[in-house]
C-alpha cells in the first residue's frame, strides 16, 4: 500500500488522504504480465475496533502500464485527524487491505491508444 498522509499531490488531491494498492516486485512497463484482484481498503477507527473500508465497484486489472489502484479522497483530513473518530490516535494508524486475485487462464491481446501502451503491447507481442 502507498499512503499520501496530505494527499496525493501528482494528481491533485487536497484536504484529503489517498491510499492505493501498489503491485509490489513488478519489473515495469516491457514485462508482460497483467494481474486482476478485487480489493478493500481498511482504516481502524481506534476508539471501537471497527474498520472504515472502501471498495471498487469492478475489479482491477494491474500491469505493466498501471501498477496502482485505489482512492485519491479516501478519507477527508480534517476526519482522519479527528481524534474522536479514533482513525490517528497518539500519532499512529493502522491500515489493512484484503485482496482477491482471479487466477488467469490465458494472456489476451490489447490495444492501447497512446504511444507509451503501443510500445507495451509491441514488447508482450514479441515475447
């Protein structure tokens, strides 16, 4: 997982915290490989042992061209620092996730707009 206490500033995030799930081990975008999970994030509200968890709606399809997925407004700041919420208490989180990954039967074919996925798909063909 990758955290953005003050938001993820690449993409424009503020008076928020953004958590994705990040495949981890991966050799970049010439690797031709693609991973479809199912995936909750988790944030322990402290005070009573429950979780806050956000879902996608669909799976996710992680490869060489995009490694991460998740939520760039997981939780407002001003509710994450809200000690009475019990998400940030004496200056410690904890965060979870469970992942589901559907095993693939075979690699498909796909095509990519930009130049970058061209040289991608180019690279799974030859392989």
């Amino acid at each position: 997982m990758v955290f953005y206490p003050n938001g993820n500033k690449s993409r424009n995030v503020k008076e928020h915290i953004s958590l994705y799930l990040v495949l981890a081990g991966a050799n970049g975008p010439q690797t031709c490989w693609e991973v479809h999970a199912a995936f909750r994030l988790f944030l322990l509200d402290q005070n009573t042992g429950k979780y806050l968890a956000l879902q996608e709606k669909n799976e996710r399809r992680f490869h060489g061209m995009k490694l991460d997925w998740g939520f760039d407004q997981f939780l407002s700041l001003k509710a994450f620092t809200d000690t009475s919420n019990g998400f940030l208490m004496e200056d410690a989180c904890v965060f979870g996730a469970e992942v589901f990954v559907r095993k693939e039967k075979s690699m498909q074919r796909r095509v990519y707009i930009n130049d970058q996925g061209c040289r991608y798909v180019q690279a799974c063909l030859e392989n």
